[in-house]
C-alpha cells in the first residue's frame, strides 16, 4: 500500500517511526570517542559515591531506630520495676 500523502496521519514534516524498529548491523559495536568513555567514568564515580552516601544515611537511620527502641525497653523496665 502506497504512502498517500493527502492522507492526515502522515506528516511529511515529522519523521515516521519506522526506521527506529530496524535491528542494528551485524559486527562489533563502534568504539566510543575518548569523551564519551570519560563521561561514562565519571558517571559511574558519581554512582558509587551516591551508593556510598545511600548507605551510610541507611545506616544512620537503622542505629537511629535501635536506639529509639533500646531506649523504650530500658524506661520500660525501669517503671516495670518501680
């Protein structure tokens, strides 16, 4: 079936979808350029430094909760006792 160019859901301004559904060539993938390898290096720095932040406000917030809870069983013992 032909393009029908008069027909309202095909713009010839916009490019259609059908080219981004073909498969990529056989072979090895293309070397990235030095600037993208040094983006990804400092992206995957950027990462780990997040991962290392997340865990440690993890942590806080685990030994906050135990002491919380260390601190309610020793002030329920103590009235217990009294």
């Amino acid at each position: 079936m032909p393009d029908d160019l008069n027909d309202p859901r095909i713009s010839a301004y916009r490019p259609q979808k059908w080219w981004r559904v073909l498969p990529k060539p056989p072979g090895p993938a293309p070397r990235p350029s030095k600037a993208e390898r040094e983006r990804a290096e400092r992206i995957q720095a950027r990462a780990e430094r997040l991962h290392l932040a997340g865990l440690t406000n993890a942590a806080t917030l685990v030994m906050g909760v135990v002491l919380v809870a260390v601190i309610l069983m020793v002030v329920l013992i103590m009235m217990s006792r009294h």
